[in-house]
C-alpha cells in the first residue's frame, strides 16, 4: 500500500488564519513543563501547551478549530529528507486535552 500523506504547513511566522479550515484561531505552541501562571493563561492568551517532551519535528503552530499543525519554514528541508520524523504526530486526543 502507498499511502501518501499530504504535506505538512510551514510558514515563516504564526499564520493569522488556518490554512485549512481558515480559522483565526491559530495558536501558538510552547514546549516545556508550564508552571501554574501559563497553564491558568494559556488560552486566553492564544497558546497551546506542546508537552514537555520536544521532538525533532514539532509544530510551531496550531489551529484550535480543526488541531492543523503548522511547521516553521526551517524545518521545510529536514522533512524531504525525513517525512518519517512528521509522520509521530501527537494525537488530535492529546491536543484537546490541554486545550
Ligand atoms: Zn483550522
């Protein structure tokens, strides 16, 4: 079976609108264990929490209206040499949990 998987987004800087669904609400994504004043603000403040376990290949970016992940351009060249590292991408389960 080949299953091909579409390309993930990248863009330069925090996209103001989904490129998927065209949702406003794109979030930005912090990496790292929050203390208590993030994870109390986090949504307020357009945030989402990304865990404290960093992977290679992480979204910078993340719709909260349908979980699109959005890369940062630089990691543009480490997916077409790598597509598998974008392939573990966190369930949409994990990301509802800590929204
Ligand atoms: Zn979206």
């Amino acid at each position: 079976m080949n299953e091909t998987k579409p390309d993930p987004y990248f863009a330069e800087r925090k996209p103001r609108r989904c490129p998927a669904c065209r949702s406003l609400h794109v979030a930005a994504i912090v990496y790292g264990y929050p203390g208590p004043e993030l994870l109390a603000s986090a949504g307020a403040r357009g945030i989402v929490l990304g865990g404290c376990c960093i992977g290679p290949a992480d979204p910078s970016w993340r719709c909260r209206d349908c979980d699109t992940a959005i890369y940062h351009e630089r990691l543009r060249l480490l997916y077409e040499s790598t597509p598998d590292l974008f392939r573990r991408e966190k369930s949409s389960a994990f990301w509802r949990r800590i929204r």
